[in-house]
C-alpha cells in the first residue's frame, strides 16, 4: 500500500475570504486554531458567504497575533484587532445554529459594506461561545467555529485529479476550501474512510460534503461560471446533491504538520 500523506493544511480565519496555507496548525476544540472564528454578517447578522457575495473571494487575509489585516482590490488595507472585553457580544446566525459573537466595529463594518454593496458588518465568534455538531455514529460530540458545519474538510490530490480529467479548464483545490488535502490515495479513497489518523490526531469520516455554488467561483477573481459543478453533477450526485470531499470530527486536540502521514484505521 503507498504512503498517504497531508500534502496541505489551510486555515480559513475569516469564512468565506480566502484561506491561508500554513505548515503546521493546532487542533483545538472547535479545529483548525484560528479557522473560521471571524464571519461577516447582514443587517439582521445571518452570516455571509461567497453563494451570495461571491466578492468575498477577493479578501486577502493575513493574522498578526490576534490581529487582521484585510487587503482586497480596489480597497485600502484595512487592520482589525480583536474587539475589547467590554464590548458586548450578539446574537448571530450560521444556518440553523444561533451563536454569540462580538462586532469588530464601524470601520471594519464600513470596509466590508463598501467592497460587497450592502450593509454588513464582520464579527469575531465570542471565547464562551459554544456551537456543537451533533454526534455521528461513533464520532465525539465536537464544536465548530463559524465553518457551514463541520469542524474540518478533507480532499486528495487525486480526487481533484480526476475531476480535472473531465473539465475543459482545470480547476485549483482551492475552489474546495479544504483544510485537509492528502495524497498518494486513489481518486475518491476518502470516501471509503471511516476513521484516519494524522499526525498526533484521529479523525471520523462522518459524511459527504455537498457542495454548493462557492465551488464556481473563480477565487482569484470574485467571479462565477459553471463549472466545475455542472461536470461534478454528471458523476458525483446523490439525490439532489452534489458530493466532492469529505466532512471530518476529530478525537481531542494536538497538532498537524504538512507531510503528516495520513493512516487509514478503519473503513466502510
């Protein structure tokens, strides 16, 4: 059997804008260190996304300390820190999970109105925020930051492969938003998986991801198309739904590095 390996690790500090490639990373309760932890929401603080406001594509991140630094075209660099202590935190929306978060405050917010063309505003999930995913099967019962529903999401190099094979204009992995990316696995191995470990960390394999329409956006340029969902549809549908990936729990915290080897403890 080939070595499989984390051929890369991301992190994703604020949902929807682009994610940050990193060598090693915590696993801490709600995942990945720092993944997810900021959103940005709608007058009535339901969060955003790039189904939506694919112009959050653009939004380059870099984490100083606790500290943001947003860069997008044709915006001034905008730095956020953390909110204060005193600053009261609010109600705000993921789907169907209402959780506590603190706004970043009326620059942050203005930023953001102006590069998406509607009111909005960023906030940062509050530290006794708890928003738990359900348990699956034998998975432990987990949290998540603000991620759509799951702590992390994996996908190898050779499943991306093969759905290029099939597109007229091959697509990065980037169009996933995976935290976990392996290789040395065959096309679509992960979805045989039940329980991996990586590293110091063991990881259920607890459903399918569905993907949506993020998937054609161009994230080097905000803009939408068709592809590669309409090719995934072809061969990768389930009912109504389309599956390319794999949503993962995992078992306590430690750390992950890339080139991590990826064993495959059990499977369907």
């Amino acid at each position: 059997m080939s070595l499989i390996t984390l051929s890369g690790l991301s992190v994703y500090p604020v949902k929807s804008a682009r994610g940050i490639a990193v060598e090693g990373a915590t696993v801490g309760p709600r995942g990945l260190d720092g993944d997810r932890c900021w959103m940005v929401v709608d007058e009535g603080r339901v969060f955003l996304s790039q189904r939506s406001h694919p112009r959050l594509a653009l939004v380059s991140v870099t984490v100083q300390g606790k500290r943001l630094q947003l860069v997008a075209p044709g915006m001034p660099p905008m730095t956020v820190d953390p909110p204060p202590s005193d600053v009261a935190a609010a109600q705000v929306q993921v789907w169907d999970d209402v959780c506590d978060a603190v706004p970043a405050g009326h620059e942050a917010a203005r930023w953001f109105s102006s590069l998406l063309g509607c009111a909005c505003e960023l906030v940062r999930m509050a530290d006794g925020s708890q928003r738990r995913v359900a348990r699956r099967g034998d998975a432990p019962e987990a949290e998540v930051g603000f991620a759509d529903g799951f702590p992390f999401l994996l996908i190898s190099e050779a499943s991306l492969e093969d759905l290029n094979r099939r597109l007229a204009r091959r697509v990065p992995m980037d169009r996933f938003r995976p935290n976990l990316v392996v290789t040395g696995c065959e096309p679509y191995a992960e979805d045989c998986w039940s329980r991996i470990r990586i590293g110091q960390v063991v990881f259920h394999v607890v459903k399918p991801c569905s993907r949506c329409s993020t998937t054609t956006v161009d994230q080097a340029t905000g803009e939408r198309g068709r592809e590669p969902l309409a090719t995934l549809a072809t061969y990768r549908r389930v009912g109504d739904k389309v599956m390319f990936g794999q949503n993962l729990m995992h078992e306590g915290v430690g750390t992950l590095h890339r080139g991590d080897e990826v064993t495959v403890l059990d499977e369907v």
